[in-house]
C-alpha cells in the first residue's frame, strides 16, 4: 500500500480534501480539475490551477457539486448559504475602503515651484484617466479576485483610438509568469486559455495564448505577405541592411540601444508581444504553454494590420501586474487566499446548515405515533383538519424534534463566530453586533483590533504594486506621444485607500484643530487626518487653495513678515498683477477749515 505523499507549498492548507489531493498520490482529481491537467498546462501550475476551482466553487455555492466527483451524489444534498461570499465581500470592502484617492508626490505641498505645477497637472490627469478608465470598477473586479483566490492580475495597454492606456483585469487562472532568478519580476508572461470547438462556424478546439516577453532590441519588423498568401513579420528595408527604428542606435558591437523618456541612461531591451492561437490537435505531448510549436500558430492582426508575432512595443518592462492578496513568503511569487485558514470550518458550517435543515422539516411537520385506530390502517398522511377517531386505549404520541432544531442552530451560530474570528473579522464589522452595545468608543477600537492588523497586512501587499501601476500608466502615455504628456517626466504616485470602520468625525476634528491651532501640524498634515477621517475632502492641494484663498488675516501676517506683494498674490491664489498697468495716483481734496493744524500750520 502507497503511503500519502506529504506536500508543502503555496496550497498546503487544501491537502485535507480528497478531491484536492489523492490520499495515495497528493494529485488533484484529474475528474475534478480536467483543465488543470490540460497538456499545455505546466505541472508546476497543476495544483495552483485547481486550488483556484476549489476556492470559486466555495465563493459560488457549489462545493457540493465539486465533492460530488468523489463522494458521490449524496455530496450534492449539503446546504450552503453563502457565507464564503459574504466574508470574501467583507474583506474586499474594508481592504478598500469607501473610497480610493491618487496623490501625486509635491501636490500637498504650499510651494509654487514649476516641478510642483506639473506634479499637480500630473495628478490631475491621472485622476480623470481613473474616471475615464472606470478604475474604480477595475479594483473592485481584481480585488475581489485577490481575495477569494489570492491572486490577481492587471493587464495594461496602449490604446491609439481612445489615445489613453487600457488597464483590464484577467482571471489568474489565465496567468503563466515566467519569473526572473529573484522571483518577483517576470521577463515572459504568458495568457494562456483553450477556446471550445463551434462546429457551426467549423472552427475545432483551440488554444490562445498572448504572450509579453523582454529581450534585445532588433531592427524595425513590418507585415508583409508572402506569396502563398500567409502574413509575416520581417524585417525592414533589405536583409543585409536592416533599419533601425527612429531613435535607436547602433554600437560596434552590433547591440540595439534606445532612450526612453523615463530612463536617464539608453537601454538595450524592449518588450515583444505575440497573439497566436493553436489547434489542441496540433499540440505535441511536450509541449506546455512555454514550448508551443509556433510553425503551427496563427498570429491575430492589431487593429491598424500589424501581425502580432512579435510587435515591438517600444517600452522596456512588461505591461502586467501581479496583485498577491497578502505578503508573499520568502522567494515566493503567489498570495494566499483570505479563506485558506477557514475551509475546514465552513466545511463543519455546511454540514450543520445541513442538518439543521433536516430536523427543520420534522419540527414542521411532526412525526406522529397513533395507537388504537377505529379503522385499522397502518399508516397515516397528517394534514391540517384531519380527525383520527381512536378506540378505547388508543394514544397519539409526537416526537418533538425541537430542542435538537435549537441546539443545531446554536452549532451554527458558534461555527460562524469560529471562522469569523479566525478571519479577524469581528461581529461589529460583519453587522451581527450592536455598537451601542459597546461600553464605550475604546472598547469598540479595541474589539476592531484584529481587523486593523489584517487590512493592514493586506494594503501593505498591494502599496507597492498600485505604485507601479500608476508608473506603467505614465510611462504608456509618454510612449504614446500623447499631446498632454510630451517633456514630462514620471512622477511617484499612490493609491491612497479610505477609512473602513466607522469613525467619529466630531472626535477627529476636535483633534486636528487642536494640533494645528498650536503649530504642531501642517495645513496639509491636518487636512489629511479630516479625510482619513471621514471627512469629504476629495482633493487636499484643491483643499488648501480654497481655504488660503480666503485667508486674508494670514495673508497679512505675510506681507508684514516679507513685504513681498507677489508672494501674498501668490498665496491667495491670484493672478500676477499687470506691470503695464500703473496704480493712479490719489491727489488730495481741497483742506477743511475745520481740521485740525499742526504746529507747521498744515492740515493733518
């Protein structure tokens, strides 16, 4: 007898379940998970591939119809009433919070300087691309994925007909990184998925895959069509002589090197993208979603005809993002999903919503006991208005189901605090507690201290991959040439997330004016605090502008400190007075007789 192998990797915590895992081999249940031994499919990706199907049954009430493959069609009866959705939608909202906010760095600062200006202008732009984009909509869709899968990816692009980048969220289970020594930035990311056969279109099963890969610059490429009529890439000009694309440059060496706008020195690398497609009869036994017969492919055409095999991008980094739900381990590339630490309980939450709903039903309708019937039948169907005529000695007796209905809903009820707790999601933030039940607003901090650990631990996982999103953004639209960004240069920017628990606006204003009356904070400093705190400050640099320029005592203190008259314009957010344009003079009007003299004997 085989002994179970005992495995330990990014999905360890889904070994107890025997579809997951055969107790001989430790291989998921190729009935189960087809697509995740589909012969394209990497091994190492086997695993990760099926943890993503067990995760999304969960989060869509089907878990009983996966476990139903190996434990028959008794599996199918269990109940589940959505509480995996209702936590991955918890987590999701509070990591979130009510609102997301892109701050440029030097925009909340009080300074005037021309780098200051164009980091506003920045700012702005960016802010009407998120509109225009509908990013809002985008985080909800990958962060949603992030949670109840653990990974999430982001997919951007140039787009020439909206003159903007296009940033689409794509399903993990579509993502195929080939990843650097150090493990965290990949240098060849494939798409990969399989298209079902149309056989009213004659079209047969077929496998897609886009593929974004960095390498040596090459000579400028243009589709040409050869005399069998079949589209390929070649290169330009004559073969002996190949051009150049404008801008690049030639060393001795024969090593292609090009300026880009965001980088001080030439690079020698871009970025290639292919859009090929494959008949699964075509594909070899070796073959995976890295080592794909490309004699055998058919290139997609991008809208203005170029063949996508091998496009020059003209941009040196990958225009993909990876979003892990929390902080990877050590040389690790993948998140882990916010339910990993909890199936085991909700697994136990089913099986008690299940039972309950069994005992429901004899509590409902009872199960009666009748003696000494006139009639003499064996058994009865009890309706409502039925009379049972009982000879003498005859009994009726009804098993009363109820206290065992009652303890079953308590199990439930303790189930679900058990994985709530173990989520770090405390009741108040779930809506099942009072908050006026709470002693006091400390005790209610308190009891949200678990929460604030994991959305911390959560945002600090995403900080640095919306940072760089919000870079590739700026960098495809200097690669674009579009008109609004031409000399700029990329500037650091956040996605600042919002408040997730209640807060007591009046308590934080209380606080930030009495710091800022005493000089301890800035104008900037106190204003953020009002918007983390609830307050509706869209924009704080907008803020700023507005207050000073109705701060007139403080533009006084100004012009007494400096005597600058500029510098006061400038504050009050005024237009450079007009040189051309001299102050007239007021003459004095005619002296009255009535005024005081001085000893000179003039008037005052």
């Amino acid at each position: 007898m085989g002994l179970r192998q005992f495995i330990i990797d990014a999905w360890g915590w889904l070994n107890y379940k025997p579809v997951y895992a055969d107790p001989t081999t430790g291989d998921p249940n190729r009935r189960a998970f087809p697509g995740a031994f589909a012969t394209w499919v990497p091994e190492e990706d086997t695993r990760r591939l099926a943890a993503y199907t067990v995760l999304a049954a969960y989060d869509g009430g089907q878990a009983g119809e996966l476990a139903e493959v190996r434990d028959g069609a008794d599996a199918r009866e269990r109940r589940e009433y959505g509480d995996p959705a209702a936590f991955i939608d918890a987590i999701t909202s509070d990591v979130l919070g009510d609102e997301q906010r892109i701050v440029v760095d030097g925009t909340e600062q009080d300074d005037t300087t021309t780098e200051d200006d164009e980091a506003r202008a920045v700012q702005e732009d960016l802010l009407t691309w998120a509109e225009d984009e509908q990013f809002a909509m985008r985080m909800q869709q990958a962060e949603r994925k992030a949670v109840g899968l653990g990974d999430a990816v982001y997919r951007l692009s140039w787009e020439p007909d909206k003159r903007r980048p296009v940033v689409r969220v794509v399903d993990p289970g579509f993502y195929f990184p080939v990843l650097s020594d150090d493990g965290e930035f990949p240098v060849r990311v494939h798409f990969a998925w399989e298209l079902p056969a149309d056989p009213r279109r004659g079209l047969k099963d077929r496998l897609r895959r886009i593929t974004y890969e960095l390498g040596p610059i090459r000579p400028a490429t243009v589709t040409r069509t050869t005399d069998r009529g079949r589209a390929m890439r070649t290169f330009a000009g004559d073969q002996d002589d190949p051009l150049l694309v404008p801008g690049d440059t030639a060393d001795e060496q024969g090593t292609i090197w090009r300026q880009y706008a965001w980088n001080d020195e030439p690079s020698a690398v871009t970025c290639y993208l292919t859009d090929a497609t494959w008949l699964l009869e075509d594909l070899e036994r070796h073959s995976d979603v890295d080592n794909l017969p490309m004699n055998k492919a058919a290139y997609a055409r991008r809208g203005d005809g170029e063949l996508l095999d091998g496009l020059d991008l003209l941009i040196d980094f990958v225009p993909v993002l990876h979003l892990p739900n929390s902080v990877p381990g050590a040389e690790e590339h993948w998140g882990k999903a916010s339910l990993a630490a909890v199936l085991q309980v909700l697994d136990e939450l089913a099986a008690s919503d299940t039972d309950a709903a069994r005992a429901s039903a004899t509590t409902g309708i009872p199960i009666l006991s009748v003696s000494g019937l006139q009639d003499g039948r064996a058994s009865l169907q009890v309706e409502p208005g039925v009379v049972f005529k009982l000879a003498d000695g005859g009994r009726m007796d009804v098993v009363n189901t109820a206290p065992q209905l009652a303890q079953l809903l308590t199990t439930v009820e303790t189930l679900r605090d058990r994985a709530a707790v173990n989520l770090r999601l405390p009741a108040v933030a779930l809506g099942t507690h009072d908050p006026a039940q709470m002693p006091s607003g400390y005790a209610l901090k308190i009891s949200l201290g678990p929460l604030d650990k994991l959305v911390a631990a959560m945002r600090l996982a995403r900080r640095h991959k919306y940072q760089l999103l919000l870079r590739f953004v700026q960098r495809l639209y200097i690669a674009g040439q579009h008109p609004d960004w031409v000399g700029r240069k990329v500037h650091s920017a956040n996605l600042v997330f919002g408040a997730y628990t209640p807060t007591d606006r009046m308590g934080v204003l209380e606080e930030v004016a009495t710091a800022y009356a005493a000089r301890l904070i800035s104008l900037e400093t106190a204003l953020r605090m009002l918007a983390e705190g609830g307050w509706p400050i869209e924009d704080v640099a907008v803020e700023i502008d507005r207050i000073q320029a109705r701060a007139f005592d403080q533009a006084a203190a100004l012009a007494d400190a400096t005597g600058d008259a500029q510098a006061v314009r400038d504050y009050l957010g005024m237009k450079p007075a007009d040189p051309e344009k001299v102050p007239v003079p007021v003459l004095p009007g005619p002296a009255d007789p009535n005024a005081p003299q001085t000893d000179a004997g003039q008037q005052r």
